[in-house]
C-alpha cells in the first residue's frame, strides 16, 4: 500500500496521482476516512483492553464478600472488549479495502492517460530497409526450422510453440548474453521459483485488475508467475536488509506464464504474445532516495543490449493509467518490427517506490551514529528485462535477407559456436541442386 503519511499529510497529491491513471479522487477520501475509522476503532478497543486489565487487579485484591458482583462487571467489560475488538478488525479490513484502491503514487513528470498516451524520449538507431518483401519472423523461423507453432498448438493449445533446433539456441545465446551483461553489473544470478504463494502474487500487486491474467492452481492454491520479479519480489519478504554497502540486485532466469486474458485475436501469429516463455528479469532493493538514478541505470543496460543487437528501438515514458498498480513510473523500450512497420515492446521498467515493499514489510536501516536506534524505513523496487523469448521476432525480422536466410547479430556469435548467419533448412542441397542444372 502507500505510505499512510504522505495519504494523510498530502492527500491532494495522491488525488492528483488517482486523476492521472484514470482512477475516481473519491477513493482518496474512502481511504482517508476508513483510516481514520481503523484508527478510532483501534484507540477504542485497546483503552477498555486497558480499563478490563487494571479492572482485573481490582477484582483480584477485593474483599471476598465484594467479588461477586465485581465479577459480573468484569464479564461485562470482557463482552466490551470482545466487542470493540470484532470492531477494530472490521475496521482494519475495511481500511485495507479501501487503501487497496489507491495505486502507487506516480512519480512526477508521468504523462497523464491511458496506453495511447506515451511521450516519446528518444529513438535510436535506423530502421531497416530491404530491397526485397521482407518476411515476418514465423515464416523466418519456420524456413530455418526454429519455430513450430503448429506442434506446438497441437501439444498444447493456442498460443503455444516449440523452438527446435538453432530457434532453441538462439534463445540460449540470447539469455547467456543477458546474464552475462548482468554479472559485468554486479547482479546476483538467480534460478526462481515459478510458483508462488497467494500472498507474495498479492503484494508484489498483480492480483489486482490484471488478475485474470495469471495463472492459478487451486488445487495448491499457488499462482504461476508471469515474470521472476514476482519471487524475486518475494525473497526478502519480512526481513530488514543491509543497503549500507549499496543496493542489492538480483538477475532472474525463469520461464513465465501469462494467460493473455483479453487478448482475443491481437498477435495471434508467432511468438510475440503468447503463454509461456523465458525471461532474464533484473531486480534492484535499493533506497528511496537512489530508485530513480538505479531506473535510469536499468534502461541503460537494456539499451547496451538491443544496441549490440543491431536493433532500431524507441524508449518511452510510459502513461499513468498504462503502468500498472505496482509502478511510480515505467520506461518501456520498443524495437522496430520491419513486417508490422511499427515499434513493439521488447522491454519494461519499472520503478516501484515502497508501494511493494510496504506490502511485504521490507525495509532497511538508515545509516546513522546509532545503527540500533535507527528507525528502519521501507526499502525501494525497481524492476526491468535484460531478454526474453519475444527478442527473437526483432532479431530475425531485422537482419533477414533475401533468401530466407538471418544474420547473427556479432555478439551472439560466441554463443552459437561462432555460427555467423543462420541458413534455411535445405539450403545447402538446393544451391547445390542449382549449380547441378546449370551444367547440364
């Protein structure tokens, strides 16, 4: 949740905030005042808690011809404190509601809006010209044999996919690249959990209005994650950290779900929106004073890499009705997709403030004379993809060529074996076929 001060102290500011992602002000004053009923709730019940306490030492040292009817007093005060103690936590409850309904305060300088209201920061590198019809990455993929949709909707269903063969270890190359960045940065590499329990999906905020597109397992009562931020979230859940020697980032490698609810018929060729994929997810705990200087490092990294990639991308500011709950402000970077003519998202992150951290109780302890007495304060998240599977449709669109064929970006090569273009199948024995009938 958000902080309880600044909803108290400065509540037109996060009216502000509500108005920019299109949410109604009104909810300000719902949380204001079932705060302020929690609060009165709270008061009340822990005085007749005290009243019933010293009540009890009145009982104890009484007379014995006086203790009946002090007895029938003290029940009558204990059905006042049960009482006032339901009250106090359907209040609490009804405080939570309301303060569940206040998303994170966006940062200022957040465009206002919904998702077609992005400002533009800047664009980087050319986009590509052919002087053939280029081909969209499935029909790419098929012709190398990298990708198998129809396998994989015939094993699994719609939107659903197998990469075989050079597909397979293009995606390898791709995330050993990434973790390879990573490290040169100083993340922890992490293998995550890609179940998590009800409360972690709660409080990293995806169970709120993008809950029906995560998957659940009753049964469990676990939820499939759709990025490693949410177990990475979740990994200092309830602990008090050390940030005294800087931030602590973690780079998480997992396969993600994402059941696309609300996505009928958009993107339904390929691989650029589907259930599952794979994902190398940065993750930064870092003070709220550092969260914005520690975003901009993020987008940085990502940028190195769709540069070293050859790809044409654009960064954008994203829009406050756009972000999300969890997020204060997102940059997503877009790389151009020669065959759809536009830019599409490669990249997000996210800078989380101490709305998630709130909500799983981490904090640090400020540096001070009296490391002890320091009152701990909620530490800042900050999130961001280093790669994903949906690269490979800007990697293989981008550097096609006329004949089917795909050259590897130079820094992929050490990873496929120094492979320096990617051949369709069959090549070799058609052009040797060619040069055959030529001689006849």
């Amino acid at each position: 949740m958000i902080d309880l001060a600044l909803l108290r102290d400065e509540p037109e500011l996060v009216r502000r905030s509500q108005i920019a992602r299109g949410n109604a002000p009104e909810t300000v004053d719902a949380a204001i005042e079932a705060d302020r009923s929690r609060r009165d709730a709270l008061n009340a019940f822990e005085t007749l808690r005290a009243e019933q306490n010293a009540f009890g030492k009145t009982v104890a040292k009484a007379p014995k011809d006086e203790k009946a009817a002090l007895v029938a007093q003290a029940k009558d005060l204990a059905d006042r404190v049960k009482a006032a103690q339901q009250a106090a936590n359907e209040a609490a409850d009804a405080a939570a509601s309301a303060l569940e309904r206040i998303e994170n305060v966006i940062i200022d300088g957040v465009p206002a809006g919904g998702e077609e209201d992005f400002v533009e920061l800047r664009r980087v590198g050319d986009v590509p010209t052919y002087d053939f019809e280029p081909r969209d990455h499935l029909e790419l993929g098929e012709m190398l044999g990298a990708i198998d949709m129809e396998r994989g909707v015939k094993v699994s269903g719609s939107r659903f996919y197998f990469l075989k063969g050079i597909g397979a270890r293009l995606e390898i190359a791709l995330m050993n690249l990434a973790l390879d960045k990573a490290l040169a940065n100083g993340f922890t590499p992490m293998i995550v959990p890609t179940l998590v329990r009800p409360e972690i999906m709660q409080g990293t905020g995806f169970l709120g209005e993008h809950a029906d597109e995560v998957y659940h397992l009753d049964k469990e009562d676990l939820f499939l994650v759709g990025t490693s931020e949410v177990p990475l979230a979740g990994y200092h859940k309830d602990e008090i950290l050390d940030l005294t020697h800087g931030a602590h980032r973690y780079a998480g490698w997992s396969t993600c779900y994402r059941s696309e609810a609300g996505s009928y018929g958009k993107d339904t060729r390929g691989i650029i929106r589907v259930h599952q994929f794979n994902k190398l997810e940065m993750f930064v705990y870092t003070t709220p004073e550092d969260a914005e200087a520690e975003h901009d490092r993020l987008v940085a990294l990502q940028e190195e890499m769709l540069t070293a990639l050859g790809l044409a991308y654009r960064v954008i500011d994203v829009a406050a009705g756009d972000l999300g709950s969890s997020a204060a402000r997102k940059f997503d970077i877009e790389a151009w997709v020669p065959t759809q003519g536009a830019f599409r998202e490669l990249t997000s992150t996210s800078n989380c403030t101490t709305y998630q951290a709130r909500r799983l109780d981490i904090r640090y302890r400020p540096e001070s004379d009296d490391a002890a007495a320091a009152k701990t304060r909620s530490v800042a998240t900050l999130n961001g993809t280093l790669a994903t599977t949906r690269w490979i449709v800007a990697i293989l669109e981008t550097h096609q060529q006329a004949d089917g064929s795909v050259t590897v970006p130079e820094v992929l090569r050490p990873y496929l074996g120094g492979i320096d273009v990617l051949r369709p199948i069959g090549w070799v024995a058609e052009s040797a076929e060619t040069a055959a009938q030529g001689t006849e």
